[in-house]
C-alpha cells in the first residue's frame, strides 16, 4: 500500500468485527497510515468482549471512540482524510443513506457525507433478507448519489440467505484496495 493518509474506520456490530483489527487497523498502520477507529455502541461491546478494543488502541495510539464528546471537549482523533465503514450493518447504513446521527460513529459518517470534502468506503456486511427490505435498495441509491463508494455486489460479496454462510470471510482485499483507490496518489 501506498499513499500514507488518515484513515477513519467505522465499526458496526456484523460479523467480520472481529477481524478488522488484523486485516484493516494492523495493515495500514504498518503501511504507514494514521488509523483512528469509531465504532457503534453494539459494536463496542463485542470489542470489548473479545478484547479486541485495546488491540485496536494500542496498534493506533489513538482511543476507540463509542460515546460523544462532551460540549468543550475536543476530539480525541485526528483530522480525517478517508472514512471507511467496514463493516456496515444494514441498520448503520440505513440510519447512515436516513442521516439518522444517534451515536458518534453515524455522527462521524453524516457529517462528513454532507461536509463533501473527503471519501467515504462503506462495506455493507448484508445477508439476501437484509437486502429485500423494501427499503434497502432506496439506501443503496441514495448513498451512491452522494458520492459514497460501495463495496458492494456478486463480486465481491454474494448475498447469502439468513444463518446460511456462518463465518465466511469479508472480501478484506477488496476492501483494503477501495480505501486506497478512494484516497488516490498524492
Ligand atoms: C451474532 C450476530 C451477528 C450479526 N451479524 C450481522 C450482520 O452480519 N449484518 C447485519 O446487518 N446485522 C447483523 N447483526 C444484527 C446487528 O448486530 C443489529 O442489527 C444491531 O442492532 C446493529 O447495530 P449497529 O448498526 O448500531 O452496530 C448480527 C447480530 C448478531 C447477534
């Protein structure tokens, strides 16, 4: 990897959590990129359960944020050149394409969406009945329109029916190589 940039990565609570620190935090650290990691409260919990939140913090120097800071508080983490929600639970993107902010992580990723300045890489880590709610393909769309790059279709992630692809892999290269192509040469 090339392109040393900050990355904002965005966690949700779907499976492939467990893994991000390995084949998302640790790569781009070691590539030579700031990492600061965002995650939903759901998210935060199976982090921390697995004790995968102190991994992420000791490889970034920076504190896994969950919770909003306090008006007169400043940001724990740095500025952001690149947002990459990875992964995405249909509820995150839902409340994401919605503008819906109720927790720092979605705060993070509606902002930046509206403020237009840098990309945001979304994996939506969706199973075949996730997608045939009638509302999920409005989502697709309207994120699409704003500019959001998805990683998304057959592929790169077949949808499955509901408990039918118990712990297959997420397309991590593919995920890795979208974040680098969003940020682009400098
Ligand atoms: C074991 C387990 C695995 C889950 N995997 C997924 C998943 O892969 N994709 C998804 O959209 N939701 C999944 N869910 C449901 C979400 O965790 C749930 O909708 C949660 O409210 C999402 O909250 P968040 O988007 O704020 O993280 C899973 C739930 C459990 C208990």
């Amino acid at each position: 990897m090339t392109s040393a940039r900050s990355l904002g990565l965005v966690c949700s609570a779907a499976g492939g959590l467990e893994d991000v620190h390995d084949q998302l935090v640790e790569p781009f650290v070691a590539a030579g990129w700031t990492v600061a990691v965002t995650v939903t409260p759901t998210a935060r919990r199976w982090l921390a359960a697995l004790g995968e939140d102190d991994r992420i913090e000791r490889t970034t120097g920076y504190p896994v944020r969950s919770a909003p800071r306090m008006p007169g508080e400043t940001s724990p983490h740095p500025e952001i050149d690149c947002y990459a929600v990875v992964p995405a639970t249909a509820n995150t993107v839902a409340k994401i394409a919605l503008g819906i902010a109720d927790n720092q992580a979605l705060t993070s990723v509606c902002e930046a969406i509206g403020a237009g300045t840098v990309p945001i890489v979304v994996f939506p880590r969706v199973n075949a009945a996730h997608a045939r709610q009638p509302a999920w393909q409005g989502h697709l769309d309207l994120l699409r329109s704003a500019g959001v790059h998805l990683i998304y279709g057959d592929d790169v992630w077949p949808l499955h029916e509901p408990r039918s692809a118990p712990g297959r892999p997420l397309p991590w290269g593919a995920i890795r190589d979208a974040i680098q192509a969003a940020v682009g040469p400098f």
